[in-house]
C-alpha cells in the first residue's frame, strides 16, 4: 500500500494512492496514528502536489558507509556496526521541492538512499522484532556538503541544512528489500544503481541498533545508506532517486538567493 501526504486546495490531506485510478483515497487523518478510515473523497493526483509523506517529530537518524563500494569510494572500509549520525527534521523537504546550495560549501553532493520510517515508539527492540515498529519505506536523499564534511571532521553542519533531507514521494508499507534496487540520476545521467540486499547492515539490524542508542518515535525516519557513485551537484540540476516499488524522488537544485 501507499500513502501519501499531499495538497489539494487549501488544505493538507494523507491519502492512499489508487494506482489503477490515477488518484487518491483520502483518509480522515494521519493513518500512523488513526488507522485507515477514508472519507469517502477521492482527489486525482493529478490535482496533487504531493508532499515530504513524513515530518520527523523528532529525528532523522542515518547511517554512514552502508555500502562496501561507497566504503571504499570514500576512502576507507565499512565499519563492523552501524555508523550513526543525525539531521534535523527542518532539513526536510519534499518532492519537486528545491535543494539549495549553502555560500557556505563549494561541493555539495547528492547521496540517494532507502529510507525507513518508524510507526510506534521503539526502545531496544530485537532485529526479529524490528518489522513491528516499522509503518513503512520511503525515498531519501542524504544531501551532504562534502567539503565541510572534510573541514570538520564531524558530520552535523554538512548534513543539516535546510533542505538536505527530501523525502518521498510516498510511504510503501512493503518493499522486497531482497530484490529491490536503487538508483540515482543526475540531469538524466545515472550515476548510482545499487541493491538493497547489498547493504551491510540490513534494515532489521539498523533499526534494532539504532533503538538500543535512543528511543525511535513514530515518524522519526532512518536513511539507510547510499551505494557508490556519489557525486556533486550545482545550480540548475535536477536529483532523481528511485527504487524498486517506491517510485522516484525528483529535486531541483538552487542556489541559495543572494541578498
């Protein structure tokens, strides 16, 4: 099933999407909270804009060197347990919503993920148990500004700016992370294709780890990793993500307006 969070008129509504029909089913309210009741209208989604399908109420958590070949692309291995690290909710942004490059960085990059998001409130659960906490999947993009990223020596300033976290375009409540796949393009260029199974931690393992450090809220969301081939991006590009059962996640690139 997917749901989506999205704008039709003057209000914010979460819907089902009805493929077959081309639009969707909207709901009474948020379904991770209040279950699936319908009001009985339907929106085309063609009518849609469609928007982020989660606003973390409280963190975005992620996970570092997921990949053995994004690893070694940066220079080094894949550590033996999740690598964590954070970025703030107001980093979020949606579909066809604009990136925006920071004067504070002359290389930002893009760095497409799987992105899971959290239903009920976990603390310590097992990784036999993780699938019980999770409301679903969606589609991210870990914009990080790379050269403060080096400059550093810790991530939070190159991963947290506004609008370095797009998300959606909706939440699929069941994905084949066996089979499915993830890519990313630039312009219309490909410059990543990796496999979900491919991660080095998967998903089960994540989630449990990452509730034995803090307590996951629903909502909150965990990027999973990115594959090799990341890469920059400047003025005028246009990011798409996408993966297998999900859709594609598409973001135009701006630079930030200068005063």
């Amino acid at each position: 099933m997917k749901v989506a969070r999205f704008a039709h008129g003057e209000s914010i509504s979460f819907g089902i999407v009805d493929e077959e029909e081309h639009d969707l089913v909207v709901l009474k309210a948020d379904p991770m909270f209040a279950g699936y009741d319908p009001t009985g209208e339907r929106v085309p989604l063609a009518e849609a804009k469609l928007l982020a399908p989660v606003i973390p109420r409280s963190k975005v958590v992620a996970v570092g060197k997921n990949y053995h070949d994004h690893a070694e692309e940066m220079g080094g291995e894949a550590p033996p347990e999740p690598l964590l690290f954070l970025k703030p909710n107001t980093a979020v942004i949606g579909p066809g919503d604009a990136i925006v490059l920071p004067p504070e960085s002359d290389q930002v990059e893009f760095e497409g993920e799987l992105a899971v998001v959290i239903g009920r409130v976990a603390r310590r659960v097992s990784e036999a148990d993780a699938d019980s906490v999770i409301f679903g999947y969606t589609i991210a993009n870990d914009v990080t500004a790379r050269d403060l990223q080096r400059r550093d020596g810790q991530w939070t300033r190159a991963k947290g700016f506004d609008t370095f976290c797009p998300l959606g375009p909706v939440i699929e409540t069941d994905v084949d992370l066996e089979h499915g796949e993830l890519s990313t393009s630039v312009n219309g260029t490909r410059h990543q294709h990796g496999r979900l199974a491919d991660m080095v931690h998967p998903v089960a393992k994540i989630v449990a780890y990452a509730s034995n450090v803090f307590t996951l809220l629903p909502g909150d969301v965990i990027l999973t990793g990115t594959p090799a081939g990341v890469g920059p991006i400047v003025d005028g590009d246009s990011v798409d993500v996408t993966v297998s059962g999900l859709g594609s996640l598409v973001n135009p690139v701006r630079a930030a307006a200068t005063r």
